[in-house]
C-alpha cells in the first residue's frame, strides 16, 4: 500500500513514525562517549535507525534513560530495512553494588556497637 504513494509523502510519513518512536523511547547504547536511540531491542540484540547507526564494534553500554542496564559485546551488524541491526556475542546485566565473594546470611548482625 505505501508503494502507491509518492516519495515524498512516504518521508513524511516516516519521519513522523521516527518522531513518535523516538518520544516514547528511552533505550540509549552509549559507545565511543557518543550516545544512540535504540528502536528496538531483542533477545540477542538491538536495532537504531539506519540515519543514526555508525559502524558499532566492541564493548557498549546500554541505558534505560540514566539506569546502566547492561554491557555488550557487539559482533556482527546487518542492514534490514530503515535500521541497522547489531548482534550480541555477550550481555552482561550491571548490577548496581558490587560483587561479593562471599553468602550473606539472613539473621546475620548488620553493625556491631561499640562501648
């Protein structure tokens, strides 16, 4: 159906489904200190609009508006369409303190007070 239409009018139309997906969109890959909105993510990777996609190779970050979500390690990348596609080889969930090395017990002290 879109192909009836005039060029110009399909641009239009696209550039007002990016407007509208880029309004409700919080997903943000941080690599290079540069950041990118992430259109869709999947379960072994994620997709940016093909305007804003840069040639992405290595470790990059993901953030949900300020929270560090995860780590990756982009692979592979493929054009489908209007978005550049990219490929975990790993994800890594952040965690917010760090890790112990250790099992902490349920009933154990929290302080100890001095005399």
């Amino acid at each position: 159906m879109l192909e009836s239409l005039p060029q110009s009018i399909r641009d239009e139309l696209h550039a007002a489904q990016s407007k509208a997906a880029a309004k409700k969109a919080r997903l943000r890959v941080e690599a290079n200190g540069e950041s990118y909105r992430i259109d869709r993510m999947t379960g072994t990777g994620f997709a940016l609009d093909i305007e804003d996609a840069p040639k992405l190779r290595g470790l990059v970050d993901i953030y949900d508006g300020g929270r560090h979500v995860s780590q990756c390690l982009i692979v592979a990348a493929a054009q489908n369409g209007e978005q550049m596609v990219y490929e975990f080889k790993r994800n890594t969930a952040a965690g917010d303190g760090a890790p112990l090395d250790f099992e902490r017990l349920e009933n154990a002290p929290i302080a100890l007070l001095g005399r």
